[in-house]
C-alpha cells in the first residue's frame, strides 16, 4: 500500500519530470494539435469519418479547380502538413493550424448547414492561439 507521504513524492517527481502546468499544456495542445489533423488529413483520402465533399461548400468548390473529392485530397495534404510542422516547429505550425481553422469556419459558415462543427472549430482555433502563446513563451526561455 502506498503511504499518502510516498504518493506525494512520487507525484512531485512525476511533476518535475514533465514540468509545471504551462508546460504540460504545452505538451497536451501539441500532442493533439500535431495527432489531429494528420488523422483527419488521411481521413479525406478514405472518408471513414464521413462524407468530407459534402462539407465543402458549393461557392468553395466552384473556386477550386477539379471536383469536391480532389479539393479534399488537397484539403488532406495541408492537414497532414500542417500536423507535421505542429510537432516539428509548433510556434509556426500552431499559426498555420489556426489560420486553417479560420478558413474551414467560414466554409462551414457559407454552407449554412453546420453551425454546431463551426462552434467547435473555433474551439479548436483558440486551442491552437494558446498552443502558439505557449510555444512562444517557451522559446522565450
């Protein structure tokens, strides 16, 4: 049985080794902002998740050139980029991250159809300012 005195020190150890709260969240938005969007980039080449042409918003798709499931193919490899620079560089892929999101927001919102994913897509892009303010605060060290 571990005594309350050993799981105090255990977990001050732990706490070290991860460092303090800033850090951890760091580590948290990064983890997720370079996991999620390689995830969901693959996804448009299966569309396991749904039907990803159908959140493509008609005045978007006649700006693109090609078909709705060739944007999203395009659509793909920019998430996928953008996890990759997340986890290589995440002060400018968190950038990259949240201006994307912006842009998938006023799709949604042109669309007209999917106010509840826009909501929680500018969830997302204010995670993703945060992950920005963190890494900058990190590299300011």
């Amino acid at each position: 049985m571990v005594t309350s005195t050993h799981g105090a020190s255990s977990t001050a150890r732990l706490a070290d080794r991860v460092g303090g709260p800033a850090q951890q969240a760091f580590l948290l938005l990064r983890t997720v902002f370079t996991v999620a969007p390689i995830l969901f980039g693959l996804d448009k080449f299966a569309n396991l998740l749904t039907d990803w042409p159908g959140y493509l918003a008609p005045f978007v798709d006649r700006l693109a050139p090609g078909t709705a499931p060739q944007a999203m193919y395009v659509v793909g490899v920019v998430e996928i980029a953008a996890g990759l620079l997340v986890a290589i560089r995440p002060k400018y892929g968190a950038v990259v991250v949240a201006a994307w999101l912006a842009g998938i927001i006023v799709n949604l919102l042109i669309l007209g159809d999917y106010y509840d994913v826009a909501l929680r897509d500018f969830g997302l892009l204010v995670g993703a300012l945060a992950l920005w303010r963190l890494a900058g605060r990190k590299a300011d060290r």
